[in-house]
C-alpha cells in the first residue's frame, strides 16, 4: 500500500482529485485526523476542510492519478 499526502486547497481541485480517483480500478482511502473516506465520494471529500493537509492511501497504479498525486503533494 502506497500512501501520499497532499492538500487540496480549494473545492475545485477536490473535484479534479475525486474525478481522477473515480477512473482507477483500485481503492483508494483518504485519512483526515480520524476519519477514512473513500477518495470516489464527491460528497466524502467535499466535507473536508481544504485547507489542511491529507493522506491518500491506495493500492494500484493510475497515470493520472499519480500525477495528480505530484500536483498536490506536501514535502
């Protein structure tokens, strides 16, 4: 399992993270303080505050997705 923190920042890039976690063919959880949500729910990660960081858990390679990963990493 590969993990990746990342912040969104804002609700449109919430929306680009959720799209392209919606087109890989493998789980993908987000973790924010105690809570687990599935990175495909819209809803799910619309809630979260964006303005601190998250980590992303997943289990599979996407192109996109791990370029989307990059975008938004935190060092």
């Amino acid at each position: 399992m590969s993990k990746q923190t990342i912040k969104l920042g804002n609700i449109d890039a919430a929306k680009e993270f959720v799209r392209a976690a919606s087109g890989c063919n493998f789980d993908i959880d987000v973790y924010f303080n105690r809570v687990v949500l599935d990175a495909k729910s819209i809803l799910g990660i619309l809630s979260l505050d964006h303005r601190n960081p998250i980590t992303v858990a997943y289990d599979g390679y996407n192109e996109n997705f791990s370029g989307l990963l990059q975008k938004y990493a935190v060092n």
